[in-house]
C-alpha cells in the first residue's frame, strides 16, 4: 500500500494574462521555498532563469519578502529563500491564504497562490491537477508585452509576424504554425513535477524500467548472438536488419526515405558504432558479433545496466565529460536550449572550462559539433524518453530514464 503525505493544494495564477494563466497542484507541505520555486517553473513551463522573490504575511502575521536563489541574492535588502519552509507562509486548514510569487524581475510575473485546502498526496509525488493555457515565453516583456506578441503571431498581416515567429521559435523551438497559446499539456507539467520528485526523493529502480531504458542496446545484442550478424561490404548492417530497427524503436521518418541504409538511418548507425565503442560488440570476418563482455551483459541486464552508465558517465576525455555533464543537467531539469542554440551553449561551457587549442585558441566548432555527436548520440542510442507527441513535441524523460541519468551524473561527479 502506498504512503500518503499531507499536502497543499493550491491555485496559482499570473496575474494580468488574459485569458488567465492557472495550475492547481498538489505538493508537500514539507517543500522549503526552493523547492516551491521549482514546482512551480515546471508547472508553467518556466526556465528557472531569473531572480525570484515570495511575499506574504506569514502565519505569525509577519509581513515576509524571501528571494531566491540564495547565491544571486547576497546584494538585495530581502530574507534569502534557502532553508524557509513553505509550511511558514501558509496554513493547509485555511483556504483562501495566499501569497505572491514574482519570477523574473524585469518582467515581473506575478503569481497569485491561494489555498483550496490540504490533500492527502502519494509519498514522494508531485502533482498537476488542472489548469489552463500554455505558460508564457520567457523573456516576452511580461504579461502585456506577452499579449501584444500573441496579437502579432496571430496576425500574418501584421508587419513584425515574421520577426515575432521567428523570436518565439528561437527561444521555444516552435515555428509559429505549431506555437499553441491556448493549449495546456498536463501530461507534461507532470512529467516536469516527475523530474523533481525522482531527484528529491530517489526510487529503487524496477527491472522494466532498466530493460525498456536498455531495449536499443539489447536488441542489437541479442540480434549479434550467437553467431553474429552479416554486414555488407562496407561495414554496414544489412538492409533488412536496418528496417527491423527503425521500425520496432519508432525511429522511421518519412523525411529520410525507406530508412534501410544506415546511411540514412541515422539511430541504427550509431546505435552500432557505440555499442562498438562501448566493447560489447565488434567486426569479426564480415560479421558483427559480441564480444567476451557483451556475452556476459548479454545474460546479467544488471551489469549490463552498470556497464552502459558507466561507459557513457566515466569518459576519459575532459571535454566529453563536460559535455556529458551538461547534457545531463539539461535532461535532468527539463530545460534546454533549442536545436538551433544547443552548439552556442556547449561552445560557451567548453570556454568557461577554460578548453582551447594547443596553441590557446578557442577549440574548432568542428571539433565541439564533433564531441557534441558523441554525447548527443551515447543519450539517443538508448530509450530514454516517452514518444514525442507530434513532430514539434517535446520528448518527455521516463521514470526509467531518469533514474539512467541520475546514474550517470553520480559517476561523473566520482571522476
């Protein structure tokens, strides 16, 4: 039987949008002001990327301002949020309590926090109830400025929508067709809450969730046995065991035509070559065929479960485990710069690690798009994710997933 935990339940709302911006979600009343502050950034989609600040009068009647995060706020006449319970602020037996949470100071969303009640909530859960709207751009001007940009996306004829579409899809990763204001994905809000509470309160990892996390991996493995798998004169897995691939991992795409090739299967081509970087497989006489440790995984999904983070976690090279690590935080918080700006973020922490040539230049962008593949694709080659919903959806990390990059970063931080 599982455990319930007295809990919050609460409405939140950004005040100012119309039509109104609104979650009600049920955490905790153990949560500290932090923890708060990130429930509520992924509830609304938000990038945990200003100062914010919590205004109350509390349950003792004392009027509070708490800002945060701690290490930013050294200069501001405020209480730091670090170690404030939220159980300070307010009272679960008194609906209609409320306080004003302010994210982004420059523009100023504020978000009004009413108690509905308490609630019995399962242990170790975050939870989404219900709300409404998608939650705003970062950095679109707060609520008016956010108003006057949905005018301009909603209006082809307007002179600045070609330059607000493309600003919204610079920073969201949604072209204008697909940028949906009105829409309110709960699953994800959850999947984000779920992202929190697996980091705050670890969970044993089940069997299914290692073998789904590890299918890819075991998949070619068992493939490759006993006697290995034919390839093609060039190297290559034969067509056909290409399209098994694409098709059982949903990696078909109609953009890359039949997908038979690995030359135009892409997840096959380096779902191979790090399986042969990573000394499970290798190429014996025109066939692919397991190696002693690959047998041995093969029949201990433990170990093998072990092997894989620690190959992708423990990486000899600096810069690719920098790059890892930053990969990992980017999975682990559920915020990542789109496509088009991932190469600017890696080239950045590459430089503030202080990576440069030989010679003291800043390293190639060749060579970071190069140790960029390696780790993009050491994450890409296992199932990590739920589907994406859509061509422009988000993937959305599962339990399983989660738990495989918590893994990874404890190996990196031993390093």
């Amino acid at each position: 039987m599982q455990l319930s935990v007295p809990a919050f339940d609460l409405r939140i709302s950004i005040t100012d949008t119309e039509p109104l911006i609104w979650r009600r979600l049920q955490v905790p009343v153990t949560l500290t002001v932090p923890e708060f502050h990130l429930a509520v950034q992924a509830a609304f989609g938000w990038e945990n990327s200003h100062l914010y600040a919590v205004r109350c009068v509390d349950r003792a009647g004392k009027p509070r301002e708490i800002v945060g995060p701690h290490d930013l706020t050294e200069d501001l006449d405020a209480e730091p949020a670090s170690g404030v319970a939220l159980s300070e602020l307010l009272d679960a037996q008194k609906p209609g309590s409320a306080l004003e949470y302010e994210y982004d100071f420059g523009d100023n969303w504020t978000h009004h926090v009413e108690v509905l009640g308490s609630a019995d909530l399962p242990a170790g859960e975050l939870l989404c109830v219900d709300g409404a709207n998608r939650g705003p751009v970062e950095d679109s001007g707060g609520p008016h400025g956010y108003q006057r940009l949905l005018q301009i996306v909603a209006d082809p004829e307007h002179p600045e929508h070609a330059d607000a579409t493309s600003w919204i899809f610079g920073i969201t990763g949604e072209y204008g067709s697909h940028f949906a204001p009105a829409a309110f994905d709960r699953q994800a809000a959850n999947r984000k809450l779920r992202l929190l509470s697996l980091q705050w309160w670890p969970q044993p990892l089940a069997d299914e969730e290692r073998d789904a996390v590890l299918l890819p991996v075991r998949w070619l493995l068992e493939n490759a046995a006993p006697d290995g798998l034919e390839l093609t004169k060039d190297g290559y897995l034969k067509p056909a065991m290409v399209k098994r691939a694409m098709d059982e991992f949903g990696w078909s795409d109609p953009i890359m035509g039949k997908g038979n090739r690995e030359t135009h299967a892409r997840p096959v081509l380096e779902l191979r070559l790090h399986l042969i970087d990573w000394k499970l497989l290798r190429k014996f006489k025109g066939r692919l065929v397991l190696t002693p440790r690959g047998k041995r995984c093969l029949e201990r999904p433990a170990e093998l479960w072990d092997y894989v983070v620690d190959a992708v976690g423990r990486q000899e090279h600096d810069a690719v485990r920098l790059v890892t690590r930053v990969h990992t935080d980017w999975h682990l918080s559920g915020i990542a710069p789109t496509w088009n700006r991932e190469m600017e973020a890696i080239r950045g922490a590459m430089l503030a690690a202080g990576f440069v040539t030989r010679s003291g230049h800043p390293i190639p962008d060749e060579w970071v798009s190069d140790i960029n593949r390696v780790v993009r694709w050491n994450f890409e080659s296992l199932h990590l994710t739920v589907p994406k919903v859509g061509r422009h959806g988000r993937a959305l990390l599962t339990d399983g997933g989660v738990k495989f990059l918590l893994a990874v970063q404890a190996v990196g931080r031993s390093v």
